[in-house]
C-alpha cells in the first residue's frame, strides 16, 4: 500500500495565518494524525502534496515523507496528478487521505483496504451519514443503490442537495486507473477546480466497479474547515485518550474537565482529579494522586507514589517517588529526588530573562512554605529551607543543613539525621 495525502489547501474558513494542518488538537498538529495513521496500517511509502505555506507544513514531516509541491492550487484531482510521477512503474493500490481529518482511526482505514481488495473494484471509498450535510459532497446512489456520482455541495441541485450520505474523502483505488482517468476530469467552471470527486462518474460510465464503505459514527469522517470543527475535534479525541487512559488502569474522576494530550502516558492506580491538564510528552508513575486544577508541561517526568495537588505547576522537570508536592507551587526545569516534600507556594525561578536554569533538590529535602529557589541552585539531601526564604543563585545549600531569610543563610550544618 502506499498512500497520498493532500494537504495543500489553504483553509480560508479556518481565519488563521496559521496554515489549517498545522493547528493543534490535543497538542498535536492535524496533519499529524493522517501522518501517524498512514504508518499504522503499513504504507510502504507516503506522498503528501503541500502547497500553502509548502516551508511552514514540511516542518512537521519526517524524512520517511515524500514531499510533493502543488504549484498552483487547482484542486484536488490537480494535487493528484502532481504526484504522478512517482507512480509510473506502480500498479499496485493507492490509498488516498486529508490532511484535515485527525477522527479517522485504524480500523476504518483496515475496512476500506479490505473491501476493496476482496471486491477488486477500481475504487472503493469512505461515506457518513449526517444530520447536516451542508458543505459536503453528496453521494448519489441509483435505484439498485449503486453510486454512480459524488455531486459536491455548489453543484447539487434539486434533491441532490437533501441527500445526506456524504463523501469523507478517503478512496482506496488501482493506481493505473487512477492516472489514465484523471486525464478525463474537466475544470469545474464554478470553482475553477479540478475535482478530484469527478473520478467516481468517470469510472461508473466506464462501468467499472465502485464500492463504499460507510463510517459508523459520523464524527470520524470530520474535517477541519472552521474553529468550530477543531473544538469538536479536540472533544472527540480527547475523550478516547481518556477512555483508553481509563481501560489501562488510570481514574479520572471526571472526564469532562480533565485535559490530556495524546502521547502521554500513566501509570496503573493514579487518580487524576479535575480540572487538570497534561501536555506532550509527560510521564506519570504508579500509584500517583493528581489535582485538582494540576498542569504539567512537556518534559514532565514523575515516578511512582507521588502526590502533586492544586493549583500547582510541573513543566521539564524530574520527580522521585514519593515527593509531596500540595499547594501553589511551581517548579520549572527541576530535578526533584525522592519522598522530598515541597511545601506551598514554592517557585523555582528558572529563567533569568535570558535562559533557563536548572534546580536541583535532592532525597527527603524540605522545601519550606513560600521559598523561592533562583536557579541555578542546589538543594541538598535532607536540607531544609525556612518558611518564606529567598536562596539565591548559585548559593547552594549543603546535605542536611538549614537555611532561612532573605536572602537565605545556612545557620545549621548538620552531620547526618
């Protein structure tokens, strides 16, 4: 199998500088997930077409891509035939996808390679039924409900406008007929388009096989054109990392304020309490007590049996098990070692207008209400800061001593306790 993706567009519905796949869901690009989908079901090559913005979306693609550039923005059926080159000795199937739809999930994808493999059609491609099909193309069925074309939604007329069996855009067809037909698509005169959707007529005329495969939720076939359409798109992938976090052991207490993007991963028998977010690539134990109203960013490291609670915030920082860590606290760019205790409203300012800076606590330190650690800075195993202390840069503080005020002084250097 080899796929191409199209994801060339400009994305005017979407009012954004941004170019449309590159808006995050779940804190990850759209394109993204059409990129790691093609990988999952095998494709021993991927092709995606970029037009807009060609340097700003090639960014995100792996050296595995192949990367194709639409000259002029003529549509899809243009963008098809851009990456005809790459297909001459290839007689195989190609699977073809939109770089605006991240709701598509493995298992569809495996229905419509199967369908149309056992059926040998020369395309067999994805539909939804939907409420309101407005903005989409229509599949028109005959009387033995055959499909003999896909009307798109500004040349419908009469009752083609209430159907409401919609193409997604995913076809799976044979790559020699594939090319040889789409010499045979015409401009559309309204939209000054190549339509990629003509092919599915031409190949009924030709009374070549069509087959289709129908979505059975219709949210999965969703593409992204408008901010709305990203909002439902975050709901409906956020909601199936909290499922599957769910299904592997982790609590969340509830699903509807509890935001987790879509790499992360938890251990068995923490509970996540509400109101919390995690971002990428953030790594939580076992057996951990979150929330409520917890953040942490990328780079997050916590080890088992670790109680981080409100209104706290961890972003690229390391803590051992068992570390306590309640209220109002931040810390940044941290190394934390274990069953240490740090107490409210402790800030590690890690950045000095410049760069950031590295904190270090080591095991079964107490880090006292209120302190404020400058980094770079290092706190010693089993040494404790005063309520309120301010320890400055570079003014480390020993194994097993104290250290209290502003700016904090060591006015105890125990031995071993």
């Amino acid at each position: 199998m080899r796929t191409i993706i199209l994801a060339a567009g400009k994305g005017t519905r979407m009012k954004s500088q941004l170019p449309k796949v590159l808006h995050k869901v779940c804190g990850k690009p759209i394109l993204s997930y059409v990129l790691d989908l093609a990988k999952a079901i095998g494709s021993l090559k991927i092709y995606v077409v970029l037009g807009h913005q060609y340097d700003e979306v090639k960014k995100i693609l792996s050296d595995d891509c192949i990367v194709v550039r639409q000259e002029k923005l003529l549509g899809t059926a243009d963008a098809i035939k851009s990456v005809e080159k790459h297909f001459q000795f290839y007689y195989g199937d190609i699977l073809i996808l939109s770089g605006d739809a991240p709701l598509l999930q493995k298992a569809t994808l495996k229905k419509i390679i199967e369908r149309h493999r056992r059926t040998k059609a020369v395309c067999t491609f994805l539909t939804a039924v939907v409420h309101e099909p407005k903005g989409y193309g229509r599949v028109l069925r005959g009387d033995n409900q055959k499909v003999y074309a896909i009307r798109e939604e500004k040349d419908a007329i009469g009752f083609e406008k209430d159907v409401a069996e919609i193409n997604v855009g995913v076809y799976c067809m044979q790559a020699k007929e594939l090319f040889k037909t789409l010499k045979q698509v015409r401009l559309n005169n309204k939209k000054k388009e190549f339509y990629l959707t003509d092919l599915i007529e031409l190949f009924y005329n030709k009374r070549m096989r069509i087959e289709t495969v129908k979505v059975s939720d219709a949210q999965e076939g969703l593409g992204i054109n408008t901010r709305m359409d990203l909002a439902v798109a975050e709901n409906v992938l956020r909601q199936r990392i909290l499922k599957d976090l769910m299904l592997s052991g982790v609590t969340i207490v509830d699903p509807l304020t509890t935001y987790i993007h879509s790499d992360v991963k938890i251990g068995q028998d923490t509970i996540i309490r509400p109101c919390t977010f995690i971002e990428n690539n953030v790594r939580i134990g076992k057996k951990c007590l979150i929330g409520p109203c917890a953040r942490f960013r990328p780079g997050t490291r916590i080890a088992n049996n670790v109680e981080i609670g409100n209104f706290t915030e961890v972003n690229a920082s390391k803590l051992g098990s068992g570390v306590f860590m309640k209220h109002f606290s931040y810390l940044g760019d941290a190394t934390v070692g274990k069953n240490a205790n740090i107490g409210a409203g402790v800030v590690t300012a890690n950045f000095d207008g410049k760069k950031k800076n590295f904190t270090k606590i080591g095991d079964h330190a107490f880090v006292g209400s209120d302190s404020i650690l400058v980094a770079p800075i290092s706190i010693g195993k089993k040494a404790v800061t005063g309520a309120g202390s301010v320890v400055t840069r570079n003014k480390n503080v020993p194994d097993y001593a104290v250290a209290v005020g502003v700016p904090a002084k060591i006015i105890s250097k125990r031995t071993n306790l």
